[in-house]
C-alpha cells in the first residue's frame, strides 16, 4: 500500500486513482480517467496496460517507450463526452515531460463498455 500521490495531478494517492486502473481492479469510467491513467502508465512505462487501453483499430502491434523521456507533469485543458452517456469523447491536454511539452487532443471510444484510447491529434501550442 502506497500513499503516495497519483502521476497524473489529481490530489489523490496513486492506490485510489490511476492505480486501481492499472492493476486492472477498476475500469476508468470515464474518458478522461482513462487518459489520465494512460499517462500514469507512460510515467511507470506500464506498456501492457498501454496496449490494454488502445483501440483494436488503431493499436500497435507492440510498443517501444523510450526510456531516456521523463515525464513532469498533466495537465488536462478540455474534455467533450466521455462520461456514462455517451460513447465518444475527446481530452485535450498538455504533457509536459524534461525538455518539452506535448499538447494533444485525443479521441477515446467505449468498446464492450471500456473506454479505449483511438487517436489524437498533436495541437500548435
Ligand atoms: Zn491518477
């Protein structure tokens, strides 16, 4: 048991947010939970959970996280859907990691229920 607190910038100890999606004992159940752990994922370059999370359609057959990038900070600028009603939604973020920042917006589908990463488009900052 960790008390310390979650990657992804919520207030909340790694146990109770990103991490109960991780181990695979809760379901992000929204699009931007799913975003977020899929960001505490590429900080403990979890590719498994990575590739868990990515939509059949558009998942690579195998994943290479560079090991020299170092993660610094989420931070989440916009969502449209993405909740229990629906079963689309984009987020909208910025991932700022040593030496550089990425600003993407990113569609998410559900697929049997589970929310899914599809793609994302890389944004002029
Ligand atoms: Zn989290």
């Amino acid at each position: 048991m960790t008390t310390r607190s979650c990657p992804c910038g919520l207030p909340e100890p790694y146990d109770r947010c990103c991490g109960r999606y991780l181990s695979g004992a809760a379901a992000a159940p929204s699009a931007e939970a799913l975003m977020r752990s899929r960001y505490t994922a590429f900080v403990g370059r979890d590719a498994g959970y990575l590739l868990r999370t990515w939509h059949p359609r558009t998942r690579p057959a195998r994943l290479d996280l560079d090991p020299d990038v170092r993660w610094t900070g989420l931070e989440v600028l916009g969502a449209t859907g993405g909740s229990a009603f629906h079963t689309t939604g984009t987020v909208t973020f910025r991932a700022a990691f040593r030496g550089g920042s990425l600003h993407e917006r990113s569609r998410f589908e559900r697929v049997d229920g589970a929310w899914v990463y599809v793609d994302g488009d890389f944004l002029e900052d």
